[in-house]
C-alpha cells in the first residue's frame, strides 16, 4: 500500500474526510504498481468569499525520481477530492506512458553529473543592504535527461518552468511553457578558451 500523508491548512481534517482521501487517492494510486511511491495530499479551504470553489485538493505523488502535482477545486471538498483522484489517475497514466515506458525502451548513456560545488561557483550572493528577501528555497535533484524528458517532466508536475541537466551537453538548462503557446529552452553560452 502506498504511504498517503494528509494534512489540512484552513480546514480539520475528520475521520470522514481522512477516510475519502484514502479511499479515491489510494485506489488512483494502486492501481499503478510503481515502487517507490509516496503522496502528501492537502486539503485546504480559501478564505475568498467571491470563489465559490473555495475548498481544494493538492495530491503530490512522488514516484522514483519524478514529481507527479495535482490540484483540484470545488466548492464541496468531496467533490475536489473526487477530482483530484480523477487527474492524478490520469497524470500517473501520463507518466507510465512517457516515462516509464520509454524509459524501458532505449537507455541512454548520461555524463557525469554536476557537483555541488559547481552549481554554487554559479550563485552570487545578495548584497546585504538589498531590499527584497528570499521567501522559499527549493532544493532540486539534477538529473541528466533529453529535452523531450524535460518536457514530460514540467506537464507532470504542472510548473510553468522545469531545471535540469542535459543528457546530451551535461549542463543545465530550463524548459519553459511560452505565453503565446508552445515551449521554449534557455541553455547556458559556452565560450571557447582561444589559444
């Protein structure tokens, strides 16, 4: 059985409510046999009155390497539940499709990975005279994969933008959902030493 961790903001989380989740979610999930898989669900309830879908359901899947990210509204947390079930059963299905499946397909050979030490050479502190503050810091796993990998990664976890490593230069680059529809890539310039 998969390990689902419940928790609520704005809202308490009763026996019913904590039945409801593992009951939808946790047949969404067993449904796909991949080990390792852990969930956080958050129920939440928004305090806008103007929303009439005020009551959500954030389910976060983490399955081997990978982040699968849904959420769902509605105005009855039943309701947003049921939802969110519905899509993570549906991301997932997404995941084995792209990931796993493709995954068992080719296996492709990844250069070294990136150190520690390298990425932080790349950050340049803040003076500390600097009005704006840093309200999160999220710490990420580079893994070497292609761009098409990097794509399949950022519809999962639903972000806008997704970081890693490319398998093929073995440097960093973001993929990013455009404005105007399709994606675009930033990769970093490499400057030649001229002898």
């Amino acid at each position: 059985m998969v390990d689902i961790k419940i928790s609520g903001r704005k809202v308490t989380v009763s026996d019913a409510l904590r039945d409801h989740v593992e009951e939808k979610v946790g047949n969404a999930l067993k449904v796909f046999d991949i080990s390792p898989m852990s969930c956080d669900v958050v129920l939440r309830v928004d305090k806008n009155p103007s929303n009439p879908d005020r009551k959500a359901c954030e389910v976060t899947v983490f399955v081997r390497d990978n982040v699968v990210r849904v959420v769902a509204t509605a105005e009855d947390m039943y309701a947003a539940i049921d939802e969110a079930a519905d899509k993570a059963t549906r991301q997932l299905r997404k995941y084995k499709t792209r990931v796993v499946d493709r995954r068992q397909r080719a296996h492709v050979a990844h250069p070294a990975p990136v150190s520690a030490e390298d990425l932080a050479a790349l950050i340049e502190p803040l003076p500390e005279d600097e009005d704006d503050q840093l309200v999160r810091e999220k710490v990420i796993d580079l893994v070497p994969m292609t761009e098409e990998e990097a794509l399949v990664q950022t519809d999962l976890i639903g972000h806008d933008f997704y970081v890693f490593t490319n398998a093929t230069t073995g440097l960093i680059n973001v993929i990013y959902h455009r404005k105007n529809g399709g994606y675009g890539i930033i990769k970093p310039k490499i400057e030649e030493n001229e002898e």
